[in-house]
C-alpha cells in the first residue's frame, strides 16, 4: 500500500476502531490533518452487549458496525484492514499486514484482550468473550452442547455439557451467568423437551468476596441476590487453579464437571512490539503523561485500555471502561490538534459518568455518583442507554425491536449454530490479513 | 440415541427442514403420530433472501429460524441436528451421524445442491450460494475482495478483485446482479473512496438467450432492461468453458478476469445413499407417484426438490420451487394420516400461483397467472410475499425494519468480515455433527 502521504497535511494514524479511535478520528473531522485508521475488522464492536450475542438474544450483525460507513462522510478520513505488528518510533512508522506505515502522530487504541494469568491449560480450554467472533465461538459452543445433551442417556453423562461456569464476576461474568439463568429458566424445556432444568447448572466463580467488585456494596448485595434467586450458584472467594476441557478445580479442591467453562477474569493491554519495557505498566498497558503521550515519545498516544496515565491523582491509571475511552479518545484528538496549530494542551481529567449492570430482565444495579439504586429502574436505564450508545439507527432500531420482542415472548433470539465450533479452529479468533496471492 | 419409539404411535421421520419438511410436520400436528425431524443445520433457510445476506443487506440470523422454536408448542415433535447418508429400506431404517434411526414413515425433504456438471475446476473455484454459511462466505470474499482492491495501485492490478461475474441467469443470479449494481451505484464510493465506480464491473451469463428463462417473455424482456440499465452485462447464449480462480472462459474464447465468480446455473438433488438407482432422474431427483411415493418404496416418500413425480400430466415431474416443496409437504403429511386411518390417499395437484423475481429498488417482475407486470407494483408485492412467508414475528419485524432503512439510505446493511474468507478453509459449508468426544 502507499506508505507516504500525498496531501500537505500532517498523517494522524491510528490503530483500532475500538470506543476510543472512534473518537479520537471524529474529533479530527474537518481539521487540517488526514486520518488513517487501521484495524484487524473492518468493523466497530460495541462491547457491552457482546454477551447477548453469545446467548443468541441479539444478531451478531446488530452490536457491530461497519468503520467505514461510519465515516462515509468524513473526507479526511481513510480506512485499511490491518494487523499492526511492531511500532518504530524512530523512524515514525508501524509494521503492518499490509506494509511499513509512516505517521506524523499516532494513536494506539488497540484495547485489551483476555488475561488468563499464564495458565495455558485454562487458555487453552476456557472460552473467552472479548470480540465477535469469541461471542460467536461461544453461541456455537453452548448450543453444540445442549444438542450433545440431548442425544446422552443418564444424568451423570449430561452434567458436562450442561453445567456452566463462568469466571470473574465483574459485568460480562455477572450478565453472562444473568442471560444463561434465563435460558434455561424460560427457554430450555420449550427448545428441549428432553432436558430437564434442573440438568442445567450455571456457576459463578470469582476470587474476590463480592460480584461487581468494582460497584458499590449496594450494588454487589443486589446482584448476588438477583442471581441467587435465578437459580445461579455464586461462588465467592474461589480461585480456580486448574481446567483441562473436562473439570475444572478450585483452590481447596472443589471440582466441577464442566466442557462450558467461560473466562472473563482478566484483560491484559494489547501493545505492540517496540514498545520499552520500562514503561510497561501492571496489566500490559502502556504508561503516558497526562495528555495520553506514551512516555518518551513525543508524537505517540495510548488511549483507553492499553494506557496507564499514571500521574498524582491517578497513581494506577484508569479503569478499563468504554467511558474512559471515549473521554480520552477525544481529548487526544484536541491535543494533537493543538499541536499541531501550536495551542497549549489540556491535562486528560475523567469524568465518572458512573455504572450500570444489568442482570437480567427488569433487574439492574445503578451507581450513578452518590445516587444507588437497584432493580427495575435501573434495568430501564441500562437499556437506554446502551441504546442510544449503538452506532447506526438501523442497529438501534433493530435491537430495539429484538429487545421488545424477547421481553414479551419470554423467547426471543435465534439460537442458530451457522458454524459448528470446533475447538482446533484455525479461525478461533479469524482475523482479515488481507494479502497478495 | 434411542432409536427405538417409546410412544404407541407410529413415527414419521422428516429428513431436512425446509419448504418441504416443514409442511409435513405441520400437517402431523395433534395427530396420533409421533415426528422426528432431522436436519444437519438446527434452523430452517428461507433460501429467496440468501442473496440479501451474500451482499450484507440482510443478517443471517433474519432468514433463517430455529427448528426447535419453531416448533416450541407441537407436542409430537421431536427435533435432532444430524446428517442423514443412507436408508435401508428393508430394514426400515436410516443410518446418520448420531446412529441408525428407525421409522414407520419416511420423508425425504433434503432438497437441492448445486450442480457444477461435474466440472471439478469450477466446482473449487465458483461460489455457491444454497445455503447461510455459503451467503456468508460468499459476503466476506465480496468484502475482502474490495479490501484489497483499496490496495492495489493500477487498475490493472485491481480488476480482478472487481468484476463479479454471475453464471446463471435464473431468479438467484438475477437478484444477485441486480444487488451488486445497486452495491456499485450506491455505496462503494461512499464506503471505498479510493475506488472507481467504473472500476467495479457486474457480469450475468447464461448459456440461454434469455434470462429468468422459466418466466414469461415479458419477464425475461423487462428483467433483461433493469439489468441493463442500472449496468450490469448481460451475457446471453453464453456457455462456461472453465474457471480456474483468475479467468473465466466462455465457449467461443471471451475471457474476464474475476476473482468473483458465483455460480447458480443449476442444482441437483441432495438423494440418499441405498436408494435404487433405476428411479434416479434427470437432475438427481427420486422417481415418485402420485403421492409422492418413492417407486417401489411403499412407506417412503419424497417431496420437493430432491423429487420427481412423475406422472402423465407431468411427465418431466415439477419445477424446483418453494411453492412445490411446500403443497408436497402438506399434502404428503395428510396422505400419510390417510394411510395411518385407513383412508384413501389423495393424488397431488400443484397450484401454480406464478412466479415474481426482483431486479432492484422499485424493480420487479411479475407473473401471477395470465396477469404479468413489472416494475414498482410488482416490487411491492414481491416484499410483501417475501415478508409475510418469513418465519417468526421478530424476523418478519427486522428484515421490515432493515429493508425501510435501506430504502431510505441507499446505503442498507452492514457488511461485517466478522470470519476470514480462506478457500480451503474445512468449514466452508460447516456442518454440525454432534459426536462422542
């Protein structure tokens, strides 16, 4: 591909189209710089609503969107499919999939990925739910399973395929287990005479002492009691030591027989190679000064989940959260604008907007600044907000009228296997490289 | 699996879950039968709007719907996701990929595939498009196709990418032809401002001199003018010679350098292994009678595409269409409760309620029995079928929504990579096997 820049502008690439590129390119629209996003989809995923994809309440095709109709009317805006590899900063250029890429500044928004502590075995085995494709592995994978269930004779060959255990109870496990209750509670016996619902056991495991350890206690009380009385088994305090596809163990010996293990216990930054060590902080990311500079370099940012901003009033950083994102995405784009005009830049300051979890139809935990509420209306807010955060009217309006459908129905979603899910897939995780032949 | 019927009922096994199948066990609902239906895929295909999701304007998810939920409330339905090889008619049973099944009744409702006439080279190197998980290959080559167009340098280099060449000119290629010109003229500038619209060419060839040969002159005359207009090459009285994944050779020696080559110039039926050959017809169809019993076979039967009843008013048998499938199954459903209950059998009689095929935006054409017309009219009452015959309330309610804001837009869909397109990929058309481990 061309590697120079053929207009006089100065060349803002930036890598991922993540909640934090989106708004670091949108801040640069219509500014004398041209903008170059790189990602390896050609699509924006809309995180938080992941785990409906994965339990087939939504179409995969409605929580992401494409990048490049995103900007269809950005002129200053170009777009490539590319895995980038390696960052040079001294001669201002990446590797990519698609060649060498020079810049005059550069974003790294390349988000985070599951952290599985170095435990191959569990990486190998456990399921994890960070892009679209991982959801999609996941639907095949429990749906596979129901059927397996269905064709097993006795209980005790049933229990592996229909025991669930998910992993870390922050939002995604806490849905998840959330979404999974429902299942079975309204939609297994009516898709699976066969099977029973007591067959169907979800767990929740996480080492800390509360759910949504991240939200208040309030919060935390509320949504262990929203799942217990859904039926999921929530096991605190409990760290897992081992899985092997089979069983997995917790520290004290507990055992469960489980093939659906599901881990959303950690997320690690994605950097790239060439990055100093030195400045890598805890949890892979990558540490800036307090306008998202990677520190040492003067024309580099890192936004969102693989940034570490550690200054005096933010010691170990952010949280890794969508909002933080945002708000540093389009800080950064101010900054290189200033810049680039000779403008001073303005300090990064996040402003907590608060949390939401939902749990499950009509019950949700809010902590909106000092206001706590839980339950009902706090399920309304959830889905408002999420709503309105979806790229694209057409996916708002679908997934509203999917949302409507599966409240009244008690039965909504597709729960169709398009692939079957095999576990040696090269395409696990299929990544577009595109290529000459 | 048991395979054994613990009920007092006999049991009708349904093998595919299409038009066909779908009808028949329809028409066993509330009847002192016990049903089994076996599929490879766990949901049904509405297989007029595959088209839409080759080109992303439609999500798989919205044509496609659960078996099992579909069938949620009929009580004598059983449902396994299983692929069906062979039947023993002397033993009354079938062999498949969870075991031999026995039945007291047999249907075989496993429709149609695509005939490449045993040319290997275009077999490996054309796109299908029968099923979802072909739609979806088919899509993320498209897509991946104009990646790496934006790639190359000269246009040279990036015709191949862009020329899509359609080999056959029936309802599927047409709708093809007609939403890749519309792709060109509405959106690939907007999505892809590095390309050309001039660069990006759309062939329709069929060795015929008309297009929708199996419709009216009128039809066919219209059809061929939409095409034309919106400028897509028509190639009529054109014959592929071979296909070798670069060019296409037609007889005569024209060639066009495509890497897009989607073949729907004929099907063939997807028959069972054990059935006698001497009642194998022209395009791989079962000999049946008049009630769509398989000759010789007094408990079997079969219905749809993968059938050929013939008889002296239809000595070439019925034409491959959703309408056959699903009279056949209906009828061959309550023709065998006339056998269960002792009554006579009644002969089957196909109502042709004619035929409508859609070009594009505002174009149709339409023959509904001696009544043909085309354009805006005929486009209305197109949607308006393909709505209504959808399965579901939500699915009917998305692609509603879906084909307004395409409408409005002109610029519908959402084109997602969301798998890597890779030829030799193993799970090209995935098929879920359910297995001991």
């Amino acid at each position: 591909m061309e590697t120079t820049n053929s207009s006089r502008f100065p060349l803002v690439v930036i890598v991922g189209g993540g909640f934090g590129g989106l708004e670091v390119a949108k801040a640069l629209a219509n500014e004398p710089v041209d903008v170059l996003m790189l990602d390896k989809h050609n699509y924006h995923t809309f995180q938080p609503l992941l785990y409906q994809v994965a339990t087939g309440s939504l179409e995969a095709g409605s929580i992401a969107f494409s990048l490049r109709k995103n900007f269809d009317n950005q002129k200053n805006f170009r777009f490539r499919v590319a895995e980038v590899t390696k960052i040079n900063p001294e001669k201002n250029s990446i590797d990519s999939s698609i060649g060498e890429i020079k810049y005059d500044y550069l974003v790294i928004a390349t988000g985070s990925t599951t952290n599985f502590f170095d435990n191959e075995s569990i990486e190998y085995h456990a399921m994890p739910m960070k892009s679209v494709p991982e959801a999609l592995n996941l639907r095949y994978m429990i749906l596979q399973h129901l059927e397996e269930a269905v064709l097993k004779n006795t209980p005790d060959e049933r229990e592996p395929y229909l025991s669930f255990v998910l992993v870390g109870a922050g939002p995604t496990g806490v849905e998840l287990a959330g979404a999974l209750a429902e299942l079975r509670n309204n939609i297994l016996c009516k898709d699976y005479p066969e099977l029973k619902k007591e067959e169907m056991k979800v767990y929740l495991a996480d080492f800390m002492p509360r759910v949504l350890g991240a939200m208040s206690e309030e919060a935390s009380a509320a949504a262990k009691g929203f799942l217990t009385k859904m039926g999921v088994e929530v096991m605190l305090n409990a760290k897992v030591e081992n899985y092997d596809g089979e069983v997995i163990t917790f520290e004290g010996g507990k055992t469960i027989r489980s093939k659906n293990v599901i881990w959303s216990a950690g997320v690690m930054g994605n950097i790239l190679e060439g990055i100093d060590k030195d400045i890598i902080q805890r949890g892979n990311r990558i540490k800036t000064d307090s306008i998202c500079r990677v520190e040492g370099i003067s024309n580099v940012f890192a936004i969102g989940d693989v940034a570490a901003m550690i200054t005096k009033d933010t010691p170990k950083g952010h949280p890794g959260v969508a909002q933080v994102a945002i708000q540093m995405g389009k800080a950064t784009g101010e900054n290189i604008l200033h810049i680039i005009k000779g403008e001073a830049t303005k300090p990064f300051k996040y402003f907590d907007k608060g949390s939401l979890a939902t749990i499950g139809r009509n019950k949700a935990v809010a902590d909106l600044g000092k206001v706590k509420f839980q339950g009902f209306f706090a399920w309304v807010i959830w889905m408002f907000v999420h709503l309105i955060s979806l790229l694209g009217f057409r996916n708002k309006a679908i997934v509203f009228v999917s949302w409507v459908g599966n409240y009244l129905t008690y039965n909504g979603g597709s729960r169709l296997i398009i692939r079957k899910f095999v576990k040696d897939d090269p395409l696990h995780e299929a990544e577009l490289v595109t290529h000459e032949d």
